[in-house]
DNA sequence: TCCCGAAGTTCGATTTAAATG
DNA sequence: GCATTTAAATCGAACTTCGGG
C-alpha cells in the first residue's frame, strides 16, 4: 500500500525531495523512476535506492511539469450533442472502458445542441491540450460549420453516428439501410404486408437510408408500400419528441381506418409513442399490431411488451472510435501521417415480444 | 473570429511572441491579457497594441504553464460507480451543466462497481490535480473503504446517492422516506389496502428508509402491511437486475394467490419488472393493479402505461453537488476552512397512468 | 512619490551535454 | 573510451523585484 499524497511540510513530494533522500541527484531520479533509455547504465543498487526513497516519500510526479515538457496531456475530448439521449449511455460506457484500457481520461462534455456551447467547449478543450476528439454526433444534423471547426483542430478526430467522408475526421457508423432492411424483412417473414411506417425527419442523415433498406426489401420481395402509411417525423432538436410524434402520428394512422398489422418506427423512441397511441385505441401489441424500432436503446429490452428492434452495437462503436483516435494519437507521436478512416457497423435484429407472426 | 490555433513555424504562439510583436515585453504581456492588478498602470494605448499582437498571432496560454504555477487545473473529477444505470443521466446533465457556468471541466470516469477500478480512477484523478470530486454512489453499497479512500485525498468531495454524516466528505440525497410516504399515500387515497410491497435488498442504504417511510404512514392512518405480501430485492450491483428481480418477485405474488390492488416497487427497474409479470399473467395496469415506482427515470414517462413514481430531482441534486464542492475549491484557495454539508432533498410525487382509482 | 515597464525567479520534470574516476 | 552521474537548459506563464523617468 503506497502512501498517497505524502506532503512535506504542507507541499507535494518533488523529485528533488526524492533526490535528497536517495543522495543521487534528481537527473539520475527521473532517468531511474521513468526506466528511460539511460536507465541501462545505472547500477541495480542505485536504482534500488532510488525506488525505495520514492516509495518511502510518496513521490507522485507532477502531471502539470510533465506536460508542460512532453506536451501531451494523455487525455481525450469527448463532446456529445445530447447526453439526455439514451442512445448516448452504452456508447459513453465504450468510449470510457477502452480509453481506460489506453490510460487516457476523458473530459466530457454535453453541447445541448447548441452551436455556441460547442464553440466554447471545442475551446476549452483545445486549450487544454486534449490529445483526440470524440463527437457523438446523435440526433442533430450537423452543420458544415462544426465540420469545420473540428477539421480546423488538427487534432485526431472521430464521430460517431454521422456518416463522412472526409480524409481528416474519421467516423464510425451503423449501417442504418442493413438494419432498416431486416426490420422489414423479419415483419415480412412474419407474413406482415399491410405496414405502416414512421420515417425519420429529412433533415437527419440516418433517416435517408434506412428508408432506402426498405425500399430495396420492398422491391425485392415485391411488398407493397402504401404511401398512406407512410408519414414522416417532424424535425426536432430534442429526443424525446420523436416520443410524442410517435404518439400522434400513430393516432392519425389509426384514426385514418386504413388497416396495418405492423408498425416499423424510425426509432425505439417514436416506437415507444406509438406504442402508447396503439394501447390508448385499445390496440395491444403485438396481438392486434406489431412494431419494431431501432436503436436497441436500453429501455426497449425493458419495456412491455419488450420491443422488437434493430440493435445498434453502441458499446462497440465507442470502442472502435477510441482505437481510431489512439491510433491516430500514435501516429501523431511517430510523426506519421494521420489518415481518417471510416467504419460501417453491422447491426443485428433483436427479436423480442412486440411483434408477432399473422398466421 | 479568432483564428484558432495559430501557430508559428509549426510551434504554438507563446507569450513571447506576442511580447516580440507588439514591442513589450512578456511580463507587461501577461499584466495585460490576465487584466492582473498591476494592469491598472497601464496606458490604453499598450493595452490596445499587446492585444492586437495576442489577436493577430491567435495567442492562447498554455495551461500546462500556468497550472504549474498557479496549482490549478479547473478541472474536476466525476466518479460514477456504474454508468449504465438509467438513475446516472439526468444527474450527469446536472453535474456537467453547473460545472459549465462554473468554467470547470469534468473528467468522467466509471468505476463499473469494481474496487481495483476505483482506486486506480482515483489514483489517476489525483494525479492530474483535480480541484474536486463528485461521487455518484448509485446502487452500490459503498464500503468503508471507499470512503476512507475518498478522505484522504484531501480535496472537496460530494457523494450523491449515499447519506453521509462525515464531516469530510459533503452528500446529496433525496429524502426516501418523505418520498415512500408520499407514495404509500397516494396508493391509499385511490382506495387501494391491499397492497403489495417489493422493498431494496437490505445491503443498500436506500432501502430502510424508504420502508419506514411506508411505515409510518401505514401506522398513521391503520393500513394494514400483510407480511405475505412484502418481498425483498435480493442483493445484487447491477441495475438491470432489479427489473428480473421484480419480475420474478411479482410472479411469485401472483402465484400466492392472495389478492392485491396496487404493488409498491423499490424503484423503476423493479416496477418495469413487475408490470411485465403482471401482463404475463393477464392482468392489465392500472386496470387490474396499480404500480408506482421510484427514481422517474427517463424511460418511465415513455413507459405504456406511463409510471407513477416517486421524482428524484435529478437534475438538481447534481447541480447542487456542483455548488458545494465550487465552495470548497473557493474555501480552499482562500484558505477558509472546508465544511462538509449535508443536503436531503424532498422528491415529488409523479402521478402518471399506472395508478387508478379503485371507486 | 507615482507611473510604467523589464529583468529575473519560480513552478517540477525531462533532457542534453558534460564531467567524473 | 567506458560506465556512472550530474549541472544546466528547457518547457511557458506569472509574479517579485527593481530601475528609470
């Protein structure tokens, strides 16, 4: 059990105290306590004094000097738009558990969709020499601008949740048209064919192909698509009113008369209001109507009935947007050169209570 | 719009640079731009030129350098014992958005209920001279251990979740038994007596004050507790568990076939459990039982039905464990003394859809 | 004495160049 | 020349002290 925080006479152990105690001087100190490459020429004796004075003292070297020589700060932005997004939990807990793994910290911070929050913070952090960005890009549209002011950084940076292209900033995202494909596909198997569907709002990148996924299931299986039911998410900064959207566009569908016997949501969200405007019609799920949403938001395993949905593998891609960075950090350090590279995860269907087969 | 991070033949512009541009030198620089008291004495006219030169070659101090003098970092670290529990979002919000107007920057970490993780986080947010610690204590009983861990270092800390009496170490918490009382209360107002009661597994603090919040009303106003229908949570530190805990629970009331209106869960996670074996077996909420939880976490508005439960406030209570330790880092730079405070504060009652009247 | 500005020291660790036997 | 050790310079900002007008 080390001593922490040994203090003398009030002030922080430096290498000098550790120098005095062992009698060499704080040059052989540092060379010893960091097994520098000179480390080689010195005696296993002197190392051994060394090593006990530093224990005997508490040494902890200070992280301010260290820096301020090295230049590293062996720390990692992290800027998500929304933390109240629950999509946001498991990725953080990814990018926290592999960071953890490298010996980086993370500085979190939330933007609330706001630009000038973002401005401020890509500051801060920028100011305190954080070694790689990660953005959690979920929900807002993404204006040029941040791309820029992230570009501009020159630092290793990865986002999560929004597809790019370009050769600076890497990204890491869901192959959103494959999961909204075998959403579709699983209802179609289940012998569903009058189906509503909740688009994403236009603005947001994700909702353009996971619309395309169905279209191409629909073209491949010869499904039809009844414009009727199709009705779009309103655009919205706040994740929980695809909630309430789902609510109410569901009540207009239902209101509509038109018959379904399944329901695919852009998201677990808007899944959860249409859920609720299902059930409020005396609708249950999945005995009259079925849904499936995506995300796999940690609630859905939760709700009642548990909701079927396409499964986004968060903690993963928190993990693959740290190596991105780390490795880019290392190629920083061994002046290579840092190139962007960008990831298309595979989702996976989890298949649970709300939907159900027609036959 | 100041160009960031400018740069002079690939080094960062230092204070030297802009004393070499703008004709002074640094001391008079640094006077100038930190608006220090000896800044007084100086002419318009050399303020106006230093900072046109700071402008034009996009100075920004280094932090490493002025940490290492000042012993500052404005940085604090938040401890979190599991992030994945729905309880952590909201309180993070309130945590990250005071620390924001307050100029400090959090370093999360997740301590995944593990002691080795604890100490090593600690170990590491020491090192980097956080000015402050914010422990959310959420599930786990925190051993003795972790606090002694916690008061050693010496630095303002607030632990939210856990009632404390130390007076080293500040604490949040919500009033559990104010707000089981209120809970009970409202069951009892509806009509409901025969109630079902699943209470927290006895290792968590939570847990007894919640029931003698029950209690006490129960004594108050002659309800009647039937020891045949009061469960326990089994002891466990993930959060998930409690939702198949409660499930599990709830069945096993159903099976005794001793008839209950309303059922009384520990918090959310086990009321969502129950609600889920209650439609198991066919009965509907709020039709045929009434639940109410405790916590309204995010997914229990979006619940169907939506969850009557017991508020904590969340986002307030992070926001307040932001306040005290602030305090502290002002006591400590003003070598005040630090006191430790003690705050409990009153939930509020969410009345939703999973709480009927029995007339 | 007052105003203005600069030279030099400090914070703590790392590293280069050099000095011992 | 070799093994072993160290004085001195450096990183960048802030503060103390001092001098000139």
């Amino acid at each position: 059990m080390s001593v922490r925080g040994s203090k003398v006479n009030g002030l922080m152990v430096t290498i000098r105290d550790v120098a005095k105690e062992s009698g060499f001087s704080s040059t052989t100190v540092s060379i010893v306590l960091n097994n520098a490459p000179l480390a080689r020429y010195i005696p296993a004796v002197t190392k051994k004094r060394i090593e006990k004075a530093a224990k005997k003292l508490g040494y902890r070297p200070n992280l301010f000097a260290r820096s301020l020589r090295s230049k590293r700060s062996h720390t990692v932005g992290v800027m998500v738009f929304d933390m109240t997004d629950p999509y946001c939990t498991l990725i953080l807990r990814g990018i926290e558990n592999t960071l953890y793994q490298a010996s980086y910290l993370p500085i979190l911070t939330d933007v609330h969709n706001e630009r000038s929050r973002f401005e401020r913070y890509l500051e801060m952090l920028l100011d305190r020499r954080v070694e790689a960005l990660i953005v959690l890009a979920n929900w807002l549209f993404v204006d040029i601008d941040v791309l820029a002011d992230l570009e501009k950084s020159s630092i290793p940076t990865a986002m999560i949740g929004r597809e790019l292209k370009t050769d600076t900033i890497s990204s890491v995202i869901v192959d959103n048209e494959m999961g909204a494909y075998a959403a579709v596909e699983h209802l179609h198997s289940l012998g569903h064919r009058k189906i509503a569907f909740i688009r994403g709002p236009k603005t947001l990148a994700d909702s353009a192909p996971r619309w395309k996924g169905i279209r191409s299931f629909a073209k491949a299986s010869e499904l039809d698509l009844d414009p009727r039911l199709i009705v779009d998410l309103p655009e919205s900064r706040d994740p929980i009113s695809s909630f309430e959207a789902g609510y109410k566009l569901t009540e207009e569908l239902i209101k509509q008369k038109r018959p379904f016997t399944a329901l695919m949501a852009f998201d677990d969200m808007t899944a959860f209001g249409a859920i609720r405007a299902l059930a409020k019609a005396g609708l249950r799920v999945p005995e009259h109507c079925s849904v499936v949403g995506f995300d796999d938001v940690a609630a859905s395993s939760l709700y009642t009935p548990a909701l079927t949905t396409v499964r986004q593998p968060m903690e993963a891609m928190g993990a693959m947007a740290v190596s991105i960075v780390v490795d880019g950090i290392n190629s920083v350090q061994e002046k290579r050169e840092v190139v962007a590279v960008h990831r298309k995860v595979a989702p996976e269907l989890a298949v649970r209570e709300s939907t159900r087969n027609l036959l």
